[in-house]
C-alpha cells in the first residue's frame, strides 16, 4: 500500500527549481511557481504554469531551496504525488508534470486523463 503523505506531496526537481529562479530573477517576481489544472486539452485535463505573486492560504508549498511550488486545492486533487521537472531536449525546453495518477495522456506531454 502506498505512503499516504506521497500522495499528496508534490516534488518540485532541482533543474525545475533552477529555471523558476531564473526566470523569477529576470521578472523581478517571487520564485513561486503556481500549477493548476483546468478542463481542456486532448486528454481531458491540462496543466497551467505561472509565477505566483505569492501562496494563498489554502494552498498546498512544496519547497526545493528558496523556490515554492504551489497547487490550489482543487487542482491538488488531480497533481496529488506529482513531480514537477524541467526539461530540454532538441524539442524545446519546458516544464513536465510526471503525474502518477494519469491513467492517459497525449504526445504533446501538456495534458492527462485520470
């Protein structure tokens, strides 16, 4: 049976926490990364990346150094025991959520099924 606190962690990796804080740096903003989830894409379900101005208070912090990765309640439902990494490939470069619920997801990597 799994650990019941892995499944609602979230890891944000070290190289996505790398990226956040430069990017943050850049905009002059919080290193807060937030991600929710909305309706759409080709598998139901597509991730959303942005800076946060900060965490609200009923937000899920994950932590990697100075940097927070934060996921509202709702949204925390469908990422619970996610990691969120950062990747570059000959693709491009871009945030990857490797979602241990998803059960279907589509070539694009950016949505999921559960």
């Amino acid at each position: 049976m799994a650990d019941p606190l892995s499944l609602t962690r979230l890891t944000l990796t070290q190289a996505a926490a790398d990226r956040v804080a430069a990017i943050a740096a850049k905009q002059g903003a919080p290193a807060i990364l937030r991600l929710s989830v909305e309706g759409g894409g080709c598998s139901g379900f597509q991730y959303k990346f942005g800076l946060a101005p900060e965490a609200e208070s009923d937000d899920m912090v994950s932590e990697t150094g100075d940097v927070r990765l934060v996921v509202d309640p709702v949204s925390l439902d469908l990422v619970a025991g996610s990691t969120v990494d950062f990747v570059e490939s000959l693709g491009g470069a871009a945030f990857r959520v490797e979602n241990p619920q998803a059960a279907a997801g589509c070539g694009c990597g950016t949505s999921f099924g559960i």
